[in-house]
C-alpha cells in the first residue's frame, strides 16, 4: 500500500492561490499516475489533474490555465498550483496514486479547500 499524505489546503479568497503537497510513501516513478481529485459537497468526486510516471499531464477543462501539476521526484512529492481560485473550487481535494502492475489505487485523507466570494 502507498501512503499519500496532502496538506497545503485553507481558506482563501476568490482570486488567490494556493499550493497543494501530496507527499508518497514510495518512489513517484513507481507509480503508473499520481492525480489530484476533489469532491464537492453533495457531488460527485472528479479528477482535476494528474501526472503519469513518464510525466505527460493532464488537467481538466474546468481548471486549465488555472491549475497546473508538477512533480519533486527527489521528495516524492506531487504539487497542484491553484491560481485564480473560484468559489466554485472549493472541495476536499484528494491525492490518487495508480499502480498499473499491480491494479492498486491508493488515496490520501484529502485536504479542504475553502474560497470566499
């Protein structure tokens, strides 16, 4: 099992940024793709952006230009930059990791991101 840890959530006000950590337990180049998912209250949880083992990314339409995913192999650790924040971002947002060799998802605790109007 891989341990993901996220931290860097809080309140902010519309328009600020934030920076969102997901620290692994083991090497990120072990794992086939780490995302960053949020769940709103009373929705569903959807997939904001993820970074496979290779590095190609992908964000969803609803936050591109505005999120962006990177990566600290050295750390373990994968990062979201979230710009130009929106109420409408606010959610628990959960760290992923998939393991394709294995067909293991693990999952962080989730952190909340709160954004004022």
């Amino acid at each position: 099992q891989v341990q993901l840890v996220e931290s860097g959530g809080g309140l902010v006000q519309a328009g600020e940024s934030l920076r969102l950590s997901c620290s692994a337990s083991v090497s990120i180049f072990s794992i086939s793709v780490m995302g960053w998912y949020r769940q709103a209250l009373g929705k569903q949880r959807e997939l904001v952006a993820a970074i496979t083992s290779g590095g190609s990314t992908n964000v969803a339409d609803s936050v591109k230009g505005r999120f962006t995913i990177s990566r600290d192999s050295a750390k373990n650790t994968v990062y979201l930059q979230m710009n130009s924040l929106k109420p409408e971002d606010t959610a628990v947002y959960y760290c992923n990791a998939f393991r394709s060799w294995v067909g293991k998802t693990d999952w962080g605790q989730g952190t909340q991101v709160t954004v004022s109007s």
